[in-house]
C-alpha cells in the first residue's frame, strides 16, 4: 500500500490515553440505570440487559491475564477515527495477553451474518494508524434485527472461538447493538456485545457521551473549506453560497461550522421546527438579509444549510412522516411503477392535509421524498438538493420585491454540498486520542465482564491524561419512537438544544454576522505546533461544558 508523506509521519504518533487506562485497569460501578423514557417498555424488551449500573475505570495495582478473541464491525457512515479505535482495542488486547486475536468482520455487519472476515495482525494494523476512513476492514448498513441473522452470526462467533463482539457505530447501529447483547444475553451464549459511539452528525450524545466520533475532524474540515469560499465570497463580491452540510437530522454540524467560520446565514433546523415555520418563512428572512445588505453595496454572501432542514420544517416533516408509513405499507406495489404513477398513487393515498404540501413542492423535491429510505427507514436526505430549492424561492422572492420596488440589487448563486469530503478525513489530534481511548474502554469493559454497554470517555475539554474512561449501559438511552411504520426501541437523538451554549453564542451574534461580513478562515486541520492550534475542541464541545472559547 502506497501512502503519502503526511501518513508516513502520522503513523508515528502515539495517541494519548487518560491515566486510568495507562497501566493495569479496575472498574468503579455506579448506581443502576435507567431508560430515558418508556421505562417499562424497555425493560420488557431487554430484560436482561436493563438496569445495568454505569462504570468508571480507574488504576489498579496489577489485573490479571485474559485470554479472549475479540470481533470488530465498523457500521453505518464512515467517521474520521475509526481505525484508531481498533488500534487501541488491539494493543489493549496484545496487553491483556500476547495470544489474544482481533478479526474484523469485512463491510459492516453483513461481513458477520455472511460469514466474511480477516484477522487484524500487528504488520496490517500498524500501516492504519491515525488515518482516515473504514477502509481497513469497510463497513456497511446491514441492519441486525432478525433472530436468523443472530444465528447465523454465531456460528462464525463459535468457529473462530470470539467470546465478545464490539459495534463501531451511530445511534441505529448501536440500537442493534443493545438487541444482539440481550439476544445472547437471553440465550445463555456467552457471548459479550460492546458498542462505540461514532457518527460525523454529532447527533449521538447524551449526559453520559460528550461526543461522538468523526465530529471533531469533520467539522474542522468543512470549516476550512467554508473559510475558502467565504474567502473567494469577500474576494470577488458578486455571489451568493449557498452551502449545504451533512447532517442528517441535527444541524450540529452546520451549528459548529458557524461558530468557526461566521457567514451571514445558518439555518438552525430545530430553531425551525420550534417556530413552526414555513418553507416561505425561511425564504423572506433570506431575502431580507440579502436585500439589507444590497443596499450597503454587498451583493454577496454566505448562507450554511443543514442536510436535514427539509425534514424540519413542520408541514413537510408531517408529510414525511405519512410517507414513510406510507412506504412502508405499500412499498413492494409502488416500486413497479413508473414516475408518473408513483407520484398519483402518493397523491391518491395522502391524507388532505398532506396532499396540499405534498402537491406545492417543486415536482423534483416531491420526487426527492418519494423515493427508497435507507435500510434504517430515514429519508435520504443527502439526495435533496435543499440549497438549490431555497435559492431558487430567494431568487423568485427577490424578483417580486424588484417589481414592487422593495429590492434593487443582483443576485448570483453558486451551490455546495460538503459531505463525503469530511468523512474519511485524516483524524484531528484530538479524534485520534479519543478513539484510541474508546477503543482502549472497550476491551476493558470486555475484560470486565460488560456487555449491552457502550465505551464512553468524558471530561473531553481536558488534557488526554484527564479524561474519564467508561461504560454506559446502551439501554440507558433508548426510548420508544417510531420507524418504519413500527413502534420500535431506538437510542434517543441528540438534537440542537435552543437553550444549550453552542446556540445561545450562535443567536447572540447572528444579527452582526448578517450584516456584516465577519468571516473567519480557521485554515486545515493541524497536527503539529501550539497545542491550542493543534488540540483545541470543537466550538460545541468547549461551550457545553462551560468553557472559553479561543477568540480569534
């Protein structure tokens, strides 16, 4: 395998681990838990996983040997950090015992109920450290659901003699993660499941997760890349950017790239959805930004927009809704038919109410939301070309102001979609510690006994040698809500809090930032120099636990 000058040299970095886990680990069990909410229907569903206390690793004298054969699945979207996660659970296990094996189910869980793997050796691990993507082993969107897939993926557990299987995944993939932990739990196997939080979209943390994986580096990555358009924005002065960012359902993501990069706009999609506002409202505060600042002679600037705004906006999220049950019915009559009939048969099925909004989308957007979900049942939103819709309602807005003398001005757009370029970016320090950390917690919490548990690493703002490494019971998160047309356990979603830090710092200087053109360029993601150029937190994180944010 080739790599660049850059990989050469990042492979040499050793990643920094919290005190507890330097040496010899023992585990500080807390009070027994509970779900988020549906408390009942929870522990009916996981009887033997409910409850479970929460864990803290903290230094011992001496542990002792364990020999045990450790399975590892990367599921869902790629995050920047994966690979470092199971390099701290190799040399985690090398600790324990020289003769522990790491296999690597190849392309997410499918790779485990196909029976598809390699063992992870020294000389293969070492040519992936701290480096960016799933691609040592891929991954996958397989969804573990089915008690013949449970099965069949036992059988390959018993061959290769694993006694504990750890899920690298976002809130889905750990969902499943919790019903195979009680599956084999129930079933007396013996087999031990450990989850890690992972997803780009920040949308997995709670009391106990600070963050998710991939968050840091993703978001540093797309914050430069805003900070060259703002750039080239301030440089030419004739366009407008209309820049979309992944995220599927928080806007944690664009939240974060704001308060790094500070453009004149950043729709905020649970601001929305709490005002209750309109597709039409969004487009006139537009409007009224870009005609304020033509009549100061600014003909240009930058708007950010959530990936999952569209879904946000009340009447749409409620004609989402439809049609995901919808779909879920009907799905297998509908995909025989041809676009034309597909859009009558949803028209034909939507209630009233639904209709109307369903009937007033531009036919490319109606057409967006009419076709397949991904296997979780989520409309793909990444497929929605959300920027291109709300510039163009802007530009018909802005047209009627002209006519009625209330706008004189240009408009000009330029459109982009930042996603898969922030996905598989080389880890930030920060992510490379903290997956090595998570993946470090997790053979501890094997090593210990644990299953139905998630690795968790807190006090995140602090140097490494300070964080506090763990366990949370997965089931502590998971509530009742419904998918695909079913009531169904789930992890709860993160969402931007409207009373949290990060947003209070957002809405506090919007007003200033749309007037003005106060862009800032945060530059690559850095690995070498000051530490507060180099290790510094996301904006979000820092603000959450009540810290000062560098001021540029």
């Amino acid at each position: 395998m080739e790599t660049s000058a850059l990989q050469k040299e990042r492979a040499s970095y050793q990643p920094k681990l919290p005190k507890a886990l330097q040496g010899a680990v023992k585990i500080k069990e807390g009070e027994p838990t509970q779900s988020v909410d549906n408390h009942d229907e929870i522990k009916s569903l996981f009887p033997n996983t409910y409850g479970m206390p929460l864990v803290e690793f903290v230094p011992a004298e001496e542990q002792a040997a364990l020999k045990i054969n450790v399975g590892v699945i990367l599921s869902g979207g790629q995050a920047p950090g994966g690979h470092n996660v199971i390099s701290g659970l190799f040399d985690e296990l090398k600790k324990l015992n020289p003769e522990n094996r790491l296999f690597g189910f190849l392309m997410g869980p499918g790779g485990l109920v196909d029976h598809n793997y390699i063992e992870i050796t020294e000389v293969l691990i070492d040519k992936y450290r701290n480096t960016g993507g799933f691609d040592l082993i891929g991954s996958g969107r397989t969804k573990l659901e089915e008690e013949e897939q449970f099965e069949k993926g036992l059988e390959i557990i018993r061959e290769l003699d694993i006694k504990a299987l750890v899920i690298i995944g976002g809130d889905d993939s750990n969902t499943n993660a919790c019903v195979l932990a009680e599956y084999y739990a129930a079933k007396k196997y013996g087999i031990q499941v450990i989850g890690c939080p992972k997803t780009i979209d920040g949308d997995l943390k709670n009391d106990q997760i600070e963050t998710s994986f991939g968050f840091d580096t993703a978001t540093k990555t797309y914050s430069e890349l805003i900070g060259n358009i703002a750039r080239d924005c301030n440089s030419a002065r004739k366009y407008w950017h209309f820049i979309k960012l992944m995220g599927r359902s928080a806007s944690h993501i664009a939240l974060e790239c704001a308060l790094q990069t500070q453009p004149n706009i950043c729709l905020i999609s649970e601001e929305i959805q709490s005002k209750d506002l309109t597709l039409n409202d969004i487009v006139e505060e537009i409007a009224t930004v870009v005609a304020s600042r033509a009549k100061d002679g600014r003909n240009y600037g930058v708007v950010l927009i959530p990936e999952g705004l569209i879904e946000f906006v009340p009447a749409i999220g409620r004609l989402i809704q439809e049609l995901n049950d919808l779909l879920a019915e009907h799905g297998s009559d509908y995909k025989d038919l041809d676009a034309d009939a597909q859009r009558a048969y949803i028209i034909e099925h939507l209630s009233d109410a639904n209709k109307a909004t369903f009937e007033t989308l531009p036919i490319g957007v109606a057409r967006q939301l009419s076709l397949d979900r991904d296997p979780h049942g989520n409309v793909q939103v990444s497929l929605i070309e959300t920027e291109k819709l709300i510039s163009e309602m802007v530009a018909m807005k802005l047209q009627k102001w002209t006519k009625e003398g209330q706008y004189k001005g240009s408009f000009a757009t330029l459109h982009h979609f930042l996603g898969y370029e922030g996905r598989c970016a080389a880890p930030s320090n920060f992510d490379s510690d903290y997956c090595y950390s998570l993946g470090t917690s997790a053979v501890q919490l094997i090593a210990n006994g644990k299953t139905g548990y998630m690795a968790i690493v807190k006090n995140t703002t602090d140097k490494a040698e300070n964080w506090i490494a763990g366990g949370v019971p997965i089931t502590m998160m998971m509530n009742i809500e419904r998918r695909n047309g079913e009531m169904k356990p789930v992890i709860r979603k993160a969402l931007v809090e409207l009373d949290g830090a990060p947003f209070k710092a957002f809405a506090k200087v919007r007003n200033k930032w749309a007037k003005e053109t106060s862009y800032i360029y945060p530059g690559p993601v850095q690995y070498w120099g000051p530490s507060d150029v180099c290790d510094q937190t996301t904006r979000t994180l820092a603000l959450e636990q009540g810290k000062q944010i560098l001021a540029y």
